[in-house]
C-alpha cells in the first residue's frame, strides 16, 4: 500500500518521527532526524540505521546496556564500552549525549516493530489475515523484547507514561 491516501498534516508527523523515509534521503554524513550522523539506509517505508555504522552499533550498545541495567543506570561509558566505541565518537554521532542516544534507541525500536508490522501487513491476502498477523506479530515481537521486558518489571511507570497521549 502506497503512502498517496496520507494527506500533508499526517505525513509531516511521520516523516519528523523518522517513521518514514523522506523523498530524499540525507547526503551521507549529514545529520537524520534522529540525530544521528549516519548513513542509514532506507528499507520499505522505514528507516533503519545500518547496524555496522557508528549510530548502528551505539544504539545496540545502548540496547544490550538498557536490558542489562534500565533506562536510568545506563551511562554513556557503558554504551561506549558496548559498542566499542569511545565517548567522544558517541557525543559526535549524537550531539547531545545520553538524552539523545536514549531518544534514537527508542525511535529505532519503533521503527524495528514497525517495520515488522509492515512485513506481515504486506504479506496478508486479505483483511482477516492481515488483523491475525500484524496482532500475532505485535505479541510475539514485544514478548521478545528484552528491552520492553525489563521496562516491565522494573520500570513499568515510564511505559505507561510513553503510551499516554500528551
């Protein structure tokens, strides 16, 4: 399914949340919306980073730190130490620190189980199978989630508060 029926206000959201790729992607090393300097490449409608790039391998340390320690024991030598990268390489690739890697990890989630959906909402042959497997492919991704497991045993209060509209 094509993204012609969004009208402008909808589409503007998903592009400034990184949920779908812009109509021209950034020139290599320029700064995505997710604050990174990498060179991420376009998949179907969303963007995933390249998972040997600095941004890719900061955000999987990151990843592997949150599901050991939770969001708020989780530093930046930790994640730099992860990734076997060095602090400075983390702060270049996201200008900001802590705050922004954490808000990149978790757009890339989003977009990760988004990109799951997509795939099982493609391959439906028709509505009743496309509601069975995208429901079916929800459950068994966030039962598989490390990161959203750990949130729900130890932070359950920042989930809710991340599913509240503001």
């Amino acid at each position: 399914m094509g993204l012609g029926h969004l009208d402008h206000e909808t589409m503007e959201v998903l592009l400034s949340h990184r949920m779908i790729a812009p109509e021209s992607p950034p020139r290599s090393g320029e700064m995505s919306r997710s604050g990174a300097t990498s060179r991420g490449q376009a998949r179907g409608h969303f963007q995933r980073e390249n998972p040997d790039s600095a941004a890719g391998r900061i955000l999987a340390g990151a990843e592997e730190c949150v599901c050991r320690w939770g969001w708020g024991k989780t530093t930046i030598e930790d994640i730099a130490r992860e990734a076997g990268l060095s602090r400075a390489t983390i702060y270049r690739t996201f200008p900001g620190g802590r705050d922004v890697v954490f808000e990149a990890l978790r757009r890339h989630k989003v977009i990760e189980f988004f990109g799951e959906l997509e795939a099982a909402a493609a391959a439906a042959p028709d509505l009743e199978s496309l509601l069975t497997d995208v429901i079916h492919t929800a459950a068994l991704n966030l039962a598989a989630d490390e990161q959203f497991q750990y949130q729900l045993r130890h932070e359950a209060g920042e989930i809710l508060q991340a599913l509240t509209f503001r």
